[in-house]
C-alpha cells in the first residue's frame, strides 16, 4: 500500500489570477485534513502549566474572552442577514414597480421583459464572475463544504476574507436577480467565515530569506512578548467551535429561529459536538436573532422575528385528517427525491470548473430561460382575482397584465405574484389560505407554479453564483401541498381542510425530504412560521417524507454534493458494517517514513523531497544508533512529528551541530528537566499557527516539494573535529587538541534536528488486531489526523489517516456488491479501494 499522508486528489484547479507558486502556472488545489487533535508536547505542557498561574481574581481570562467572540460573531451575522433580506426586498419591490410603469405608460409587456432580463442578466454575471475569475470558493450554498470543514477537510480558500467579501456581494446580486434562490445556505457559509475571520491570526512569522536574513518588512512576531498569547484561539480545535457557533447563527438569522439554528449545527453542519459548543451556539444564534429583530423592528424585542410567520390558520384537526396529511407528506416527500435526482443528473452535464467561460454562458443562458418561462407562464397561465380586502396597500399583489381596477377594487396576477415575489412572501400567502377564505390562488395556478418552479429551481441549484435551496424548496413543497388541499375540499366537503395548513405540511415535508433532517427542520418551521400549534403534524410530515424519499432515491442533497466534489473524504457518524470483520492491519498504509529523535537535517530534507506525508512518526532505538542496514521502524515509538513543524526548524535554521552519527542519543541529554527559553517557545507557538503565516488557507501547499526548495536549504560541507571525550554524557572538545585518555575517533561536524520538544509525545496508537469499525470510531471521536499502528513491542508498523478509512469503506463497500451481485449468478468486475485520481472539485 501507498502511504500519501491525508492529501487527497486534486480538488479543483486553481481559477484565481495569481498563483501561488507561479502567477501564469494553473496549478492543482488538493484537500488536507485539519489538525483537531492538539500537539502536546514538552513545551507545550510546561507552558500550560505556566499559564495556569497567571490569572486574575481566580480567572485566566480566557473563558470571557471566548464568550465576546461568540458574542460579536452573533452580531455581525445578524446585520449581514438584515443588509440581504432587506436589500432583496427593497430591490424586487422597485422590479416590479418598473414593470408596472412600463405597462401603464404603454411601452408594452416586450419592454418590461426587457428591462427585467436587462437587470437580472447583469446582476448575475456579476456575481458569477466574481466566483468564476476571483473567489470560486464562493460558489453555491456553502453548507455542504462547511460540513466538509467542520469533518476535519481544510477546503482551500473557503474561509478567505476576500471569499466572505465575495459571498456577500454575489448573494446581494443573485437574491435580487430574480433566479429561485435564497440567502439561507449562503448564510450558514457567511456565519463560519465571520467566525473565521475573527478567530484567524494576522501577521506572520518572519521568514528567512534564501541569503538566509530575516524579513522584517511588516513582521511583529519577534517583537512580542508570550503574555501576548494568552488567548491563543487560532489552533484548529478552538476555530472548529466557533465556526460551528457561526454556521448555527447564519442559519438561525436567516430563518429567524435560534433554537432550530442550533439543532442544525448538532444534525448536520458540525461533526464534533459538546455541552460547550452546544452553549456557545446558542449564545450566538440568540445574539444573532435580536439584532435581527431589533433591525426589523427599529426598537429592542425579544420576540423572535419569524420570517415566514402566518395568522389565518386554525390549529383544527382531528384524527380523520391524518390519511391527508399522510398523503401530502407522501407527496412533497416523492417530490423532494425527485430534486435532488433531478441535481445529480444535472451535475454531471455542467460545464466543469475549469472551463471558466462556459461556466459563465450557464449562468446567463440559465438566467435568461428561467426569466423568459416567469414572463410566459404568467401571462398564458395566470388568473386575475380581485385582491383580498384589507391587503390592497400589500407590495405582494401584482397586477401585470390584468384590468385596471374596477369601482375601486384593484385586480392582481396570481401566478405572477407567485413568480416575481420574494419567495418567503409567496410562502407565507400560501400558509394563510384557511378552511373559510376565498381561494387567492387557482388550482391550475397552483400546479403550473409547483411544476415549473421544480424546473426552474432545479435549473439554478448548481450554476457558479451563491445562493441557496432552503426557501425555494419550501415554495415547491408549498404549492403542492396547497394544490393538495384545495383537492381534498373538493373530494371531502365534510372535512374542515385548511389548504393552508397542507402547504405547511408540504413545506416541512420538502425539507425533511431534500436534506433528511429531523429534529432542526421541524424547529425551524416552527420557529419562522410561528405554528408551534401545529407541531404534530410536522413531526407526522417529517417521518414520511424521510421514509417516502429514502426509497426512492437514497441521498440527500448534501450527500450528492460531497459525491460530486469527489475529493472530500467525509466520515460520517457511524462507520459501515462491513468494516467489522476487518482490522487496522488491512486498511493501514505500511512503508512508514520515520524519524529518530534526533535526525541530521540532510535525512529530513531527503524525506521531505521524496514524500508528500505529513505526519513522521518518531522512534527511540535501543542501540547508539539505527544499523544502516537495519530497519527504520524497529525502534521504540515516542511520538509524532508534522511536515510544518519541521519545515518551520529548517526555515528559522533551529539546527544543532552534532557528531555524526553513532553517538547522537547519548550525547544529547533530554529536554525533560531543561529550562525553555524565550526563543523556544515562540518557536513552538510559531508552529502552532504556521499555517496561518505560510500560505494562508492553503496548508496543502506545505505538502509541496517546491515549499521546501524555497528555503534553498543547503548541506554545508562536514569538517574534521578535534578529539572529543564523553563526560556526563556530553561531548567535550579537548585542549589545544590533544586527545585524552577516553577519545573518542575524528569525527565529522553535522547539522541535526532534536526533535524532542516539539513532537506530540502522546499520540493516539491501535494495535494492528484493532476492529477497523472501533479505528473508525476513535479516529472519527476524537477528531484525529494521524492514527499509528504498533506491534506488542510499541513499533510503528503502518499509519492510518483519513484516506486509508475512505479507500477501506470504498473496497468493502465495494467487494460487498460483487458478493451480491455473484450470489445473483452474475460476475462484478472493477476495482475496490483508491481514491478517484480522476475526481475533480465542481463548483456547485
């Protein structure tokens, strides 16, 4: 078996104008695992233990500090999720008065169109451009890849401040466009890199140059004092709870539900779950709804600003109605399934990422059809009614191309006021359709609405500009749970149906479908609609539809997204059944580059070049020092070096001159009883954020060869030594050179790297007889990047990483389907395991 470390295969290609490495290079973007599991090593521990003894008033200081964060993360969502959701109202309002000024002036409907097409083109070429040529992290809903994120995948350039920019802007312009799409994933995306933003180190680590000087330019990293790092938040672990808290809040300000925002970080976003982070997400989803609702409502209310709340319906129903709500549920649940087999089909023909300008024809040729179908639909298909008393000075009713009013009373398009509305506007009219009110939408409206929204919704999911599904599914399911009760009046006039409340269900029922959620769907339902009285049909409507959709097509529209990334390795909650009868040793990766404690800097440089590993475990040998013709692994296993620790000692040169070779153990005392100075711990909180100094947001980088040829680390020519002796095992050079009595041989000057004090000295270990469902289970608890295999004598036999679990799911998985398909009487072909090498990243 190839070990390749945790990299993966190429995510995507890189889009962005200035390469990294070479600005007229394209270059291929890999994904890497996160470090979740922290370094705890010799220096670190002492500077915890030193830590512990400053405080103030019994306090370090740290908790507060963690709880302002929250705080201020929670605020900012909330304003980002006012600035949207008013913006697209503000805008569609003024849309729709330009097309009524264009008809009553008489410049025709052709010009409206025109003008219309004309606004919505330009928006969202905008935005797909900033997505196509600038930010392509950007792209889509953003939930599926803060999964990926918060699972332990380091996405590259997802959480970049220019990407937060780009996401908010393209989300302005895509919501206002007038394509089926809303702001609510791009909220869960924007919410993490807020929480990112705040939490990310600024300044760097000075480099050394290749003339082997300091750069100082701009640089304050030498210049501070280790008080400075008492709040030290920028590790992967402290990072992963307040994205989480973030993506909570996104969602919670969008839907206007603190408590659902919550539930879906615990179901869906986030991977790793406390009574913490459970306490942090609610602090910040509650923040994040009160500013919300004190925007909205110009003064400070703790009532929740539900976003899709509804008055009209009764919370009537008897035990006869659950055969309709079953078959509504049933209904939206078959639609639902339909999406997202709908979107994999789809995903498979559009133009790959790479191809930038096909890309962007999608968009506006996509744009451009769903236009011309509102426009047609609507004037072919839509009724004029009168509009309802009491709502005429309501912006949702549009008249398009009805009469004029008559003895007062205005007429409106009912299939366009669907169309050209805000969708959440168009949702909650749908909810308030009561058992007593006069129909405000036809049934044939209704239909039209639910079959062309399905395509054209289907159509826009998935084109390179940010939005999001959750509102647009629930108009789907909306309308066709509408449709369904006006029916069942019809069929059963002696049952109370409230055509309202089966848009409800329906609602619900898209969601529970599309995405196979539970708990945080019914909640957040709840929460933005308001209807806590009607929670039990909910609940009935989400069993359904799960169960409707899970037999007719198996993923959700997350999971068909992660299988389209193709390179994201996602470990999900439980491992397979068919990785119990198999064990570490057969889903390790063997050939382990390992390191002694002490090792000369050429053995590092050489394995450096060679591998793309990222994790080196370290061995103590027994003897003086490894035969050249022994083994590498048979020395005793004392911890786990990374790729940047030891590329950040050959970039500040921490080298120490040592004989070489034979003696190197005895000679260096440990580090265990020594003082550490100044130098060595901001060496060591140096590599603790070395990847927010060294390529930014693109640590797969650190696993290139040309990162190393940067430091144009050079071996210096070995010179003769005078005679040396060992004393209190330490080699001490003689006077005027003259040996004495115990000289040691001339030995030869090396440059060497002493290890010991920044390797994890407390890696997780399996023996090789471990169940390969219990190595998923701790490799997927406890958030691991690294996970050794040793023998009975603690010697590193194999390496198991991210990869190796994905590729052994792959082969079981896969040698399961051969078994059942010659348990059939036929023959399987193909091959198990392995990532795709094909697999490339397409920007949804």
């Amino acid at each position: 078996m190839d070990m390749d470390g945790e990299l993966e295969q190429p995510l995507l290609q890189d889009t962005t104008a200035e390469s990294v490495l070479d600005g007229h290079r394209r270059e291929e973007i890999w994904v890497e695992s996160l470090d979740y599991d922290p370094i705890h090593s010799l220096v670190f521990s002492q500077q915890k233990k030193a830590q512990q003894q400053r405080h103030l008033y019994g306090f370090t200081g740290v908790t507060l500090a963690k709880w302002l964060i929250t705080i201020t993360i929670g605020f900012l969502v909330g304003t980002v999720a006012y600035v949207i959701a008013s913006h697209q109202e503000l805008v569609t309002t003024a849309k729709k008065r330009g097309i009524m000024m264009a008809l009553n002036n008489g410049y025709g409907l052709w010009t409206a169109f025109a003008g219309y097409c004309l606004f919505g083109i330009t928006v969202v070429t905008f935005a797909s451009c900033l997505v196509i040529f600038w930010t392509p992290a950007a792209a889509g809903g953003g939930v599926t890849l803060v999964m990926a994120y918060l699972n332990g995948n380091d996405v590259p350039d997802f959480f970049r401040l220019n990407t937060l920019f780009a996401k908010v802007i393209g989300t302005l312009c895509t919501v206002s466009s007038g394509l089926p799409i809303g702001q609510e994933g791009p909220m869960v995306h924007i919410g993490g890199a807020i929480a990112s933003s705040l939490t990310w180190m600024q300044g760097y680590v000075p480099r050394r140059r290749k003339n082997g000087t300091h750069q100082q330019s701009g640089s304050f990293f030498g210049k501070l004092k280790p008080k400075f790092f008492v709040f030290d938040f920028h590790n992967d672990y402290d990072r992963r709870e307040f994205i989480s808290a973030g993506a909570a809040a996104g969602l919670a300000a969008a839907f206007g539900s603190p408590i659902g925002g919550v539930l879906f970080a615990l179901e869906e976003a986030s991977s790793f779950w406390s009574k913490k982070v459970m306490w942090r997400s609610l602090l910040c989803t509650s923040v994040a709804t009160l500013v919300l609702s004190w925007l909205h409502e110009k003064e400070f209310s703790f009532a929740l600003p539900g976003t899709m709340s509804f008055h009209n319906l009764q919370p009537e129903f008897v035990l006869g109605d659950l055969p309709l709500f079953v078959i509504t549920s049933a209904a939206a649940g078959a639609l639902g399934s339909l999406v997202n087999a709908l979107h994999a089909w789809l995903a498979r023909i559009r133009p790959p990422s790479d191809k930038k300008l096909a890309r962007l024809a999608e968009a506006i040729l996509v744009t451009l059809v769903i236009i011309v179908m509102m426009f047609v639909l609507a004037h072919l298909g839509g009724t004029c009614h009168f509009v309802p008393e009491g709502t005429d000075e309501e912006e949702f009713w549009f008249q398009y191309t009805c009469p004029n009013p008559v003895d007062g009373r205005a007429y409106y398009n009912d299939l366009a006021s669907l169309y050209l509305a805000v969708p959440r506007q168009s949702i909650q009219k749908l909810f308030r359709l009561g058992k007593d009110a006069v129909p405000a939408f036809a049934k044939v409206t209704l239909g039209i609405h639910c079959v062309s929204w399905i395509i054209i919704f289907s159509l826009a999911y998935g084109i390179a500009t940010p939005g999001g599904i959750f509102l647009p599914c629930m108009v789907v399911g909306s309308s066709c749970g509408a449709l369904l009760g006006m029916f069942f009046k019809i069929l059963f006039p002696k049952v109370d149906v409230q055509p309202g409340l089966h848009a409800l269900i329906g609602a619900t029922a898209m969601l529970g479908s599309m995405f196979r959620t539970s708990i945080s769907v019914i909640v957040i339902v709840v929460e933005g609609t308001g209807g806590v009285d009607f929670i039990l049909p909910l609940i009935l409507a989400v069993v359904i539809s799960n169960w409707v959709a899970h037999h007719l097509h198996h993923e959700s529209a997350y999971e068909i997204d992660l299988e389209n990334i193709g390179s994201i390795t996602f470990l999900h909650n439980e491992p397979t059944h068919a990785m119990i009868p198999i064990t570490a040793a057969d889903i390790m990766s063997e050939n382990v580059e390992c390191f002694p404690e002490i090792v000369t800097m050429k053995n590092v440089v050489e394995v450096l070049k060679r591998t793309r590993h990222n994790g080196f475990p370290v061995l103590r040998y027994s003897t003086a020092s490894p035969q050249a013709d022994g083994p590498r692994t048979q020395g005793t296993f004392v911890g786990l070096i990374l790729r940047h620790q030891l590329l950040l000692l050959l970039e500040q040169r921490a080298w120490i001159t040592v004989d070489s070779p034979d003696d190197l153990d005895p000679i260096i005392p440990g580090p265990e009883n020594s003082i550490i100075t100044n130098d060595v711990w901001k060496l060591e909180h140096a590599m603790r954020v070395y990847h927010h100094c060294h390529n930014p947001h693109r640590r797969y980088l650190t696993s290139r060869s040309e990162e190393l040829e940067m430091l144009d680390i050079t071996e210096p020519e070995t010179t003769s030594l005078e005679s040396t002796q060992v004393q209190n095992g330490e080699s001490v050079p003689q006077e005027n050179g003259q040996p004495g009595p115990d000289a040691t041989n001339a030995r030869k000057e090396e440059r060497a790297f002493d290890l010991r004090p920044f390797m994890n000295r407390a890696p997780l270990t399996v023996r090789a007889e471990c169940s390969a469902q219990r190595v998923f289970v701790i490799f997927r608890t406890m958030g691991l990047r690294h996970l050794c295999v040793t023998d009975a004598y603690n010697r590193v036999i194999g390496m198991i990483t991210r990869k190796d679990i994905a590729n052994a799911q792959k082969r079981t998985h896969f040698a399961q389907a051969q078994d059942d398909v010659e348990s059939k009487g036929g023959s399987g072909s193909g091959s198990g395991g392995g990532a795709n090498a094909d697999s490339m990243y397409h920007l949804p």
